[in-house]
C-alpha cells in the first residue's frame, strides 16, 4: 500500500469520510448521502485504504478490489463532478490507529463522521454478522469475546478470516480512545459524532444534520433508509462454512457448482430467487440475547461509557441505561 502524499493526479481525494463503527448506521447514511446531487460517494463503500493496520490477509471474497495505492484510491472518485463534496465510508477507520493521522497528512480539511452505539447491544450485532459474513467460527457470543486476548497473540482465527483484527471485539469500543486519534489530528469543529439512539429515532433529523456539517443544502428531499437492519442468525455452522466454499469457488468442485449455477441462471434471477431462498435456508431470526450475559458485559464496559459520557458532555450513562446496572 503506497503511503498518502501531496494532491496531485488524476482523480479526487475525499472531502469528508464517514469512519464508523458498523452495525451502527453507518450503510444507511452513505446510501441517503450518496443520493444527495452536491455528493458523490463510490460504489465501493469500504475502501480501507488509510487503515494500514488493518489490510485484509487476501482479497475478500465478493468484494471489489480494494485500492493499493493512493493512485488507485484517488480513482474510486474520478467520476466526482466539479463542485460535489466526496466522500467515503470505512467503518474500520475509526478503530484503526493509523486512519486519522493518514486521512489528516492527505486532507487535513477533512470533515470526519464518527457514530457510537451502545457497547453491549454493538458488540452482540456485530458478531451475528461476522458469523454471516464467514468472519466468525465461534457461534457463541460470550465464548468469542472470551477469546479476544488470544486472537491478539494470532491463535483462534478461522483459517478464512481475511480480516482477523474483527475478532478482537473488545477493542471496538474503546470509543475515547478512538476519538482522541480524530481530534488529535483535526480541529474539533470538523469532527461530528453522532449517537446511534438519535440515529434511529429520527433518520431525517440526523441526516439533515449531517449535511448542514458538510455545507450542502440541507432542504434536499431525504431518501430514507432503515437504520437498523435485524440481524440474521447463523442456523449451522458446517452449512455455512460450506456455503462459503461454494461462494468462493475455488476448490475444484465448489468451482463447478458455482459456474453451473452461474450458467443455470441470470444475475436477476438468483438476486429475485435463489438467494432469499439460500437466506430462509441458513438463517433464522435472531435469539433473544443473554440477559445475563448483556449484563455482565455492561458492567465491563461501564468505565468506557462514563468516560465518553464526560468526553463528549452527553450523558451516555442514562441513555443507554447504565445507571440501571445495580
């Protein structure tokens, strides 16, 4: 990955980034920004390219190539048109430690958009989806966060998890450690944290808000988006490892399925058919979460709640109910 330098060349580099945390809005908001005509975001949403200590092990499967070079980033946002604000949307930039001072040395006018959920309820969604999207083995929400210490030293990684530094869940939300990398290397004033409660709440609200941050014209008719998606819950865990077999396809026999089935069928087809049946297939709705479980994992990151809560003069504490822990 070549290392962000001076403006120059061809293409754009971005106005404004959107750095996370997923499973916390952060889809919703670039699909109603994107539509907005004074902005142009790529179609690959999740470039990653300042997070230098995050890359992915190997191209993730189904995903668009993901820019090496500053180059090849600048080039996600050539078809900017004059005048547009751009920008991007990385949800692991904000737990990286190297996206800010790297987003700052290439655009240090950057406006940055952070969103923080509460820790447990984040925690919990997030590990349902990277169980979906093959990232996670371990369907048990309290045994894989149990694991974090060990998958620092590198053991415990699914041999197919090209992105192994989204298994260490605690580290997600260390929220003011995060935010100090940001307001370390920008003015405060080009910093925006949102709050995924409001989010939620009043999707217009915010997201007028956020456009009246970036200096486009906030009057624009809103095109919603659901905020919040219910996860899916992994039925199996041998029928989806080999389901992401035969979505990879590069063994010789998961190869040929996949092509027949390529061949069988059209892209609207499979879109319209054959993957809400593999979805009613492999996935069921949620459990009921652990409440004992969601307790004990309050109580732990109680610290980090009051420490934003004074970070960001916002009572967290209350919001999020951990004033009710006991």
């Amino acid at each position: 990955m070549g290392s962000p330098g001076a403006d120059g060349g061809p293409g754009r580099v971005p106005d404004f980034f959107i750095v996370g945390h997923a499973k916390s809005g952060t889809t919703a908001l670039y699909e109603m920004l994107r539509g907005h005509p004074e902005i142009f975001m790529p179609e690959l949403k999740e470039p990653w390219f300042f997070a230098s200590d995050m890359r992915p092990r190997f191209q993730p499967p189904r995903a668009g190539a993901l820019p090496q070079t500053l180059e090849e980033y600048r080039m996600l946002f050539a078809d900017a048109r004059a005048g547009q604000r751009v920008g991007e949307a990385s949800s692991s930039y904000l737990w990286s430690r190297t996206a800010a001072e790297r987003i700052a040395a290439v655009q240090p006018g950057a406006r940055i958009i952070a969103i923080l959920r509460e820790p447990a309820s984040f925690l919990r969604s997030l590990h349902q989806q990277l169980l979906v999207n093959h990232h996670e083995s371990e369907k048990d929400f309290g045994k894989a966060l149990a694991l974090d210490d060990e998958r620092r030293e590198g053991r415990h990684i699914p041999s197919h998890s090209y992105w192994p530094q989204a298994l260490i869940y605690s580290d997600r939300v260390r929220y003011v450690e995060q935010l100090r990398r940001y307001h370390a290397a920008f003015p405060r004033e080009q910093v925006l944290v949102l709050i995924y409660d409001d989010f939620r709440a009043d999707n217009e609200a915010t997201v007028r808000r956020v456009l009246r941050f970036l200096d486009v014209a906030d009057d624009w008719p809103v095109q919603l988006v659901e905020a919040h998606r219910t996860n899916r819950h992994v039925r199996s865990r041998h029928l989806n490892e080999l389901m992401r077999i035969v979505n990879q396809g590069r063994g010789p026999v998961s190869g040929a399925l996949k092509a027949a089935i390529q061949r069988a069928t059209t892209r609207e087809q499979r879109e319209r058919w054959l993957y809400p049946i593999k979805r009613r297939v492999m996935y069921r709705d949620p459990e009921t979460p652990d409440d004992e479980l969601m307790t004990e994992l309050r109580r732990r990151f109680k610290p980090e709640v009051v420490a934003a809560s004074e970070y960001l003069e916002r009572d967290l504490v209350t919001l999020w109910g951990y004033d009710r822990l006991g």
